[in-house]
C-alpha cells in the first residue's frame, strides 16, 4: 500500500482545503475506496476523512428531502419519511452489500463507488482501459456474463454496482456539490458518465469537488414503488439485472412513472423510453411488456449476457404489474 496521510474535515470548507492537495481522496465509510487501495489500484497521497460533514435528513417545506452526504446507509434505509414515502430506494439500500457494510457506508461514498468489474481487480493479468487508460478492455471478449448490455463502448462494459443509485436516478434526485468556488446542484442522471472512449472518468466531479447533499423531489406517486433486484445468490451480490419503479395511476391508465434500472449499463439507468411508451396507455400486461421492449431494443449484449435483455425486459413488466396491484 502506497503511504498516505489521514485527517479529519471538520465541515465542508475545511474538507475542500484538505481536498485540494494533490493526490487527496475524500474518506467516507472506506468500503470501496481502502478496499482498492488495499488491491493498490487506487494510491491517493492524503485521505479526507468527511464523516463530521452532514448526517441530516431534513424534510422540507415543498415535501422534498435532502440527505446530507455522511449519512450512513442504514439510517437513509431505516427513516420513517423514506419507507413511506420512497420505499423503493429503502429496498434498494436493504438489497445492497450486508448489514456490517451498510452500517459503515455512506451516502455520498455510495454515490461514488467505481463502476467496476473483475478485470479492473486483476491488476496483473487482465488489460483495463479503466485502470490503465488506452491498455485494452479484456472484458469485452472475455466472462462477461455481468456486464453491460446498454451504453457501454469498446472501452468498457462493467456494469455500476449500486443499488441505491439506481433508486435516485428512478426517484429524479439532485446532487448538491461544492468546491473553491461555492456551490452546485447536478441532475443524478446526468452525475454518472457513460464509458465512450475516457472510462477511467466516471462522474461530473471536478477535482477536489465534494458531495455535501442528495435532494429527492417531492413525488407522492413514490409511494407506490419498489425495488426488484435479481441475482445469482440471496445476499451479498451484485445484480444481473434490477429494477426501481413508481407508478401513478388514473384508473386504468398510467398517469406517471419513474423507472430506472441496474446491472445493465456503466451508470444507473433511466429508462426514459419505457416511460414514454408507459403514459398514457392503458395498464396492462401488453403495454408493461411493450414498453420493456422499447427500453431495451438498442441493447447489445455480449457473448456471454444474452439473457439480460430479456431477463430485464420481464423483471421491468413483473414489476410493474406489481405495483399496479399495489395499494397506494
């Protein structure tokens, strides 16, 4: 392990001063940034401790939410305005890595976990244009049952490993950032970068830029959601394919819906066209199956995921025929 330097951010100014070196890497809960420094894939010169930034979930006047970026997963997933009103993203969060890890993790770190698959952990016998940029991507010909069927480039096929993010892209959430210069909001769906030919740039981030908050709009149809993760074993693992979903409707007429999804592209996927096909039109399987369609007629699977596209296609229609039958 590469030597480095530790020390504790008070707020978010003093963060952003410490930040500012060279090398530095903001530290939140450390579950996917000393897991790779201790695989010496990430080497930062000084570590940022910003556990002491924001903890708070403050309900807001317009009904909306903002989640300051300390807080730990398992009190994002646990607070009362959450399970009520966004229950996808609390099952989401459940879904995702075990207690212990939640426990630590937090929401900003969350958010900022590297889009990453074995071949980026095999520093020695596998080319990674993530790792090392312009050496090859061997994941492209090689295992690639889990990796991208959507958005992906000759550059990279890994696949986003969060749960949560794939809920806060469904739910339209805000990112809230700072730097030298004073403060920002991003869109989440915009926050994530798709590969194309730079998959080593994984987010909007400015260098020494810091997470402060993630806002979530006030969305009442949200009640009606969920989050369907499928994968290989019960716990512990990384989706082949998930789904987060709210649907509003007029009797039996979509009014509104959010989908998003996982396991399937470099960033949380917003499944813009399944939505269009899904307004307006009656709630039904055959519109639940078109518009699952729709989403995935551009995937292009690899000679190993094939079956994600229409893995994805049924998880998207099953979920929302479940959430057709559930009371609002």
């Amino acid at each position: 392990m590469t030597p480095f330097t530790y020390a504790r951010a008070q707020d978010a100014g003093d963060a952003l001063q410490l930040g500012s070196r060279p090398g530095a890497k903001y530290l939140g809960g450390g579950t996917n940034l000393v897991d790779l420094m201790r695989e010496t894939i990430e080497r930062p010169v000084a570590l940022v401790d910003v556990t002491n930034l924001s903890c708070d979930i403050e309900e807001r006047a317009d009904g909306s939410l903002l989640i300051g970026a300390a807080t730990r997963n398992t009190a994002l997933a646990s607070h009362r305005a959450v399970r009520t009103r966004y229950p996808l993203l609390a099952r989401a969060v459940t879904a995702g890595a075990s207690a212990q890890i939640r426990n630590m993790a937090t929401v900003g770190g969350n958010i900022l976990q590297r889009t990453r698959c074995a071949y980026f952990y095999d520093e020695d016998g596998s080319r990674c244009n993530k790792r090392n940029p312009g050496q090859g991507c061997d994941a492209a010909e090689g295992i690639n049952r889990y990796h991208a069927i959507l958005g992906a480039s000759p550059s990279c096929v890994a696949t986003h490993p969060s749960d949560m993010c794939v809920a806060l892209a469904a739910l339209g959430a805000v990112v809230h950032l700072r730097n030298a210069r004073g403060e920002r909001t991003v869109p989440f769906t915009d926050f994530h970068r798709l590969p194309e030919d730079h998959p080593e740039i994984e987010t909007l981030l400015e260098p020494g830029e810091l997470i402060t908050a993630v806002a979530l709009p006030a969305l009442p149809f949200a009640a009606r959601s969920t989050y369907r993760k499928v994968r290989d074993r019960s716990s512990y693992a990384f989706a082949l394919v998930s789904v987060a979903a709210a649907l509003e409707l007029d009797g039996d007429t979509v009014k509104d819906v959010r989908i998003a999804l996982g396991g399937v592209a470099h960033r949380p996927w917003r499944a813009w066209k399944a939505e269009a096909v899904l307004k307006g039109r009656p709630a039904t399987a055959e519109t639940f199956r078109a518009a699952a369609e729709a989403e995935l007629a551009d995937a292009k699977p690899l000679h190993d995921n094939g079956f994600k596209v229409e893995l994805a296609t049924r998880t998207i229609a099953a979920v929302l025929a479940e959430l057709k039958e559930m009371k609002a």
